[in-house]
C-alpha cells in the first residue's frame, strides 16, 4: 500500500451490494471496491430483505446483511440503526454513511472511536412521495448532519450553497465519475427487440419526483419509428408505476424492463441514440454522468442540479411544463 495506514471502512444506509436499486448503491460498490483494491478493509452492511445474494464476500467487500422494518418510512433509519450497533463492537476506524436522513444515528459508532463521514444526496424533502412530517424530519436531519458526524459531504455545488445558505456550513463537493464499459449491441437489446440509436433512454426509480412520466406522455405525442425504453422500478410506488403503464397504453414502441444492472444496463446504454434525466429532485444523478460518459445525446429536466451536471454538453427542457416541453 506504499506505506499507507490500512483502514477498517464500513458503509452504512444504503440497501447495500450487489448494487440493485439506486445511485448510492452504485457509488457504494464502485468506491468499496476501489477501496479494497488499494489495500483497506471494507464492509458493506446490506438489508436482508433487498440483496438476493448468498455470499459473505464481494469484489472483496465483506457483507452484513440484516433485517429492519420493511415500510417505506422506517425501512431506511431502522438498519441504519441496527447496523450502527453493530458497529459498535467492530470499532471502525471510519464510517461512511450516505443519505441525510440517517444523521440522527452517525453518532452511535463515534462512542467507541469511530469517524463518521456522511454524504447528504439532495434535498430529500422535496419528494412527492414524503407527507408533511417525513419532511419535517428530513430538513431536521439535514441539520444534525451538520452536527453529529465528524464530517459531512455532498456530491453537487447546488447542494453545496444550499447548506450554506440554510446552516451557514459549507461541505466539501465530491463529485461522481463514469466507469465506461461500452458493449455492442447483443442479447440485451435482442431481448427487447431494440436496435443500436433508435431508441430513447430513461434510467431512474419509477417515483413520481423523478418524472419518469414527462417521458411517456411526450413521446406517446411524438410519431416515430423509435422506441422508448423506461429502465427502473421502486418498492412502495405502486400507484405510481401503474399510472405510468395507463398512460404507455396499447403503445408497443414504450417498453418497461425493471431494473437493469452490469451488462444488460451497459448494452442498453452503449446503444441509446438519446438520454432524457427527467428528474426534478436529488443532487448528482449517476446514470445521467454515465450516460454523457457513455456518448449518448441528452436532455435534463433543468433543476440547477441537472443543469449543473449537464454543463455545455446536452439540451433541457422546462421541467415545470412536463410533456409539452419536452417533446
């Protein structure tokens, strides 16, 4: 390790890995990962009741796996506190936690010596699908991270000002990269009858802030020989997902595929002709930074964030308008 300190690193308040769900399981797995690879120790605790993996290990990554509260509300605080204990005995030297609403627990592994670092996301609050308490919460949480852990982080300069300007504190931006795999067209492609830049592409949990239904309204308007291609899925977003699959109707251009990881989600991004980030709440998306990694064309609903994100490299459309700006 050319002489660096070998560190004991835990990662806590995500689902965990194999990444199978959102970005900061993704970042958990690239980092964890990279981490090992240059020599430290890292554990990734993970729900139960999400990963369907068997093994204790992975890419060198140890794995703890318990359950919680399987609600949308308490799911996430509730294995985060579980698992905060279990950091206890373990004695880390650093705990990396990610979302704000998992500050009230950053404390907990401090007790015995730990560090504590956590990555904020975006403003969790402004999500639909949150009632008026659960935001409550969130923007109180969003000021303990500003307390209680050691460190606290964000992945956008837009996050950035706005703790800033709310909690007068200033957290360093860490920003995400692209691993690009570029795969040529193959079975994934053939499984959905797709072929190479005639489709456009959407990659996000089907929730209503991420807007996935900007997308299908505006392109079920559009006369085309393309087809669009809905890539996500969500627990607890029921609703949601099935008003998305009213409004596709009979249309056979617009299909919906679940989640899509590894290989089946590098195929499908290599090939887009387009990529449309329809959402209108968090901080950095990663499939948005991965698919300007990827080359694809692509359109942002323009929140600051996307907008940030974008730069000079894609065009936006008027988030607030929905469908008929977009198309």
């Amino acid at each position: 390790m050319n002489n660096q300190t070998k560190l004991r690193i835990a990662m806590l308040g995500t689902r965990g890995v194999p990444a199978s769900y959102s970005g900061f399981e993704t970042c958990v797995e690239q980092l964890g990962s990279r981490l090992v690879e240059r020599g430290h120790e890292v554990t990734v605790y993970c729900r139960s009741h999400h990963i369907d993996y068997d093994g204790q290990t992975y890419k060198g990554m140890r794995l703890v796996s318990h359950g919680t509260i399987a609600n949308k509300y308490l799911d996430t605080i509730i294995h985060s506190f579980l698992s905060s204990l279990h950091a206890l005995k373990e004695r880390y030297d650093i705990g990396l936690y990610f979302i704000a609403g998992n500050s009230p627990v950053t404390w907990i592994p401090r007790l015995v010596g730990t560090k504590t670092a956590i990555n904020v996301d975006g403003l969790d609050w402004k999500r639909e699908k949150w009632p008026q308490i659960a935001k409550q919460y969130i923007q109180f949480a969003e000021f303990l991270a500003t307390k209680l852990p050691n460190r606290f982080l964000t992945d956008s300069e837009v996050v950035q000002a706005y703790y800033q300007d709310r909690y007068g504190v200033t957290p360093p931006v860490i920003v995400y990269g692209s691993e690009v795999k570029q795969r040529p067209a193959g079975p994934h492609l053939a499984q959905y009858g797709l072929e190479p830049q005639k489709y456009v592409l959407f990659v996000g949990r089907l929730v209503p802030e991420n807007c996935a239904h900007h997308l299908v309204e505006a392109f079920r308007q559009i006369p085309s020989d393309m087809k669009c291609v809905i890539v996500g899925d969500a627990p607890y977003a029921e609703a949601y997902k099935q008003s998305l699959y009213d409004i596709a109707g009979d249309d056979k251009r617009i299909i919906f595929t679940g989640y899509l990881f590894g290989k089946g989600y590098e195929e499908l991004s290599t090939n887009a002709a387009v990529f449309v980030e329809t959402s209108g709440v968090g901080g950095t998306h990663p499939a948005l930074v991965e698919a300007m990694a990827f080359g694809s064309s692509v359109i942002v609903n323009d929140t600051p964030e996307n907008l940030e994100t974008l730069g000079e490299a894609g065009l936006s459309y008027v988030g607030h308008a929905g469908a008929d700006s977009l198309k």
